[in-house]
C-alpha cells in the first residue's frame, strides 16, 4: 500500500491490513544462573511440573507478556518459579533461538541470558509456577564435554527439557571464551581468594587452566588479579590473596 498521509493513519492502514499476513511466534526467556558453591561452579535448573516433558530438568523461564521488556521478563520468571532475585546488572543475553519444532506445543523463539548470582547474595529456592523442584547443580566441562552432577547422579541430555542442553553448553562455550579479556564469572566469586582458587574456577571451564600452576597463571593473567598484601592459611601452608577486577568491554 502507498505510504502517505499521517504516520497514525500509516499505522492504522498497516494494522489493518498487514498484520494478519505474518504467521507470529510466541516468545519465551531462560535464564542460565551461575553461583560459586563450597569450591564449585553451580547452575540453578527446574524440574518440569507440566507437560511437555514433565518431570525433565530445565532452564527457569516462560513466556514474555505483552509489551514486557525482556530483562525484566527473565526476572519475573525466575521469580515466579524459584523465588530467587536476580540482580538486572547481573544478567546479559545469551542466545536467541529460533529452531523449528523446539518447542512441541508451537512456534517459539526464546532469549536465553546468562544470571550471574553475587557469592554474598544468600537466597532460599522455592518452586511455583511450572516447576516442581529446584536443583542446583554442579557444571563444569570435562575433556571439552558438557557435565551436570545432581548430588549422586550425572545428567545426559536426555534429562533436560527442549534444547536446554545446547543452551547451556552454548553458555559455558561463551564463558570460556572469554576468559582472557572479559571473564564475568569473577562476579559469583568473593571479592578476595587465591590464585589457586581462581584457577580452579577457570578451569571449570577450560581444563587447560588446571595444568598451570599460580606463577604462571598470573602472569598470563595479570591484567585481572591485583595483590591484597594479605594471606589465608591453606592445607599446606599460607598463600597470598588477590583481588579481581574485570573491565568493562
């Protein structure tokens, strides 16, 4: 149609008459939550309440309301399901999926973000809304493969609910990929610790890290580690402890 007039009658002609000729999808949001957890890297993950694929492990999330913004939606969920806050300059998207057919009840396209929970930020897990449980669990990657540890039992991607698996893996490959430059899973540790422990945190993600010992590490990495001047006593003897900081991109 001709594009003239007023732009109120533009938009009523569009409405009116172009609308209705684009199939619409529905749109979700999911969030990826990492914490630091006694020595370990953890994610927060739902049990599915309902159909489809009750039961399954899966990224807390829904879909987004009508003209809701995005970031506030994947707290809302988060929210609603778990009752744990997440802290809006804590969270950054992901991933935006559009896959045919990943959802089985229609056409989605979800936003995935990674959640970064402050190690100070002490939060009790309820499940409402669609989920059944909450569950914590312990992510890392071995030999360049996914693994999630539920107490005594390792997941598969069988056990998780969509494309779940691909988005979480999707988040550990970002995380790990930006560790030399911008590592912003710094922000789930304390504010002070050892070489050591962070390393074992990077390793989490790239194994690589782990074959490195302290003086090495910082020296690749000195850039992000400033020295406290102060020591905490460790299995074997004291170590010095730094302190992070992480610029901004």
């Amino acid at each position: 149609f001709e594009n003239s007039g007023s732009e109120k009658e533009f938009l009523d002609i569009y409405r009116r008459e172009e609308m209705d000729k684009y199939v619409k999808p529905s749109v979700t949001v999911d969030s990826v939550i990492f914490r630091y957890y006694e020595g370990r890297v953890q994610t927060l993950l739902i049990k599915r309440k309902n159909h489809p694929f009750m039961g399954k492990y899966a990224l807390s999330g829904g879909f987004v309301q009508d003209q809701e913004d995005l970031n506030l939606a994947v707290c809302r969920e988060v929210q609603e399901e778990t009752s744990v806050k997440l802290d809006p300059d804590h969270i950054e998207q992901l991933i935006t999926v559009g896959t045919p057919y990943r959802d089985p009840r229609m056409w989605t396209i979800t936003v995935a973000y990674l959640c970064f929970m402050a190690f100070n930020d002490i939060q009790v897990e309820k499940a409402a809304d669609d989920a059944a449980s909450t569950h914590w669990l312990d992510i890392t990657m071995v030999d360049g493969q996914l693994q999630l540890v539920d107490g005594d039992k390792t997941l598969s991607h069988d056990d998780l609910a969509f494309d779940h698996w691909e988005i979480l893996l999707t988040a550990m490959e970002r995380i790990k990929g930006r560790l030399e430059y911008y590592p912003t899973i710094l922000s789930i540790m304390p504010e002070e610790n050892t070489l050591t422990t962070y390393r074992q945190l990077f390793g989490t993600f790239n194994e690589d890290y782990l074959k490195m010992d302290s003086t090495n590490f910082l020296r690749r990495f000195k850039h992000l580690f400033q020295k406290t001047g102060r020591q905490v006593a460790t299995r074997t003897r004291k170590a010095a402890t730094y302190t992070y900081h992480i610029k901004p991109l």
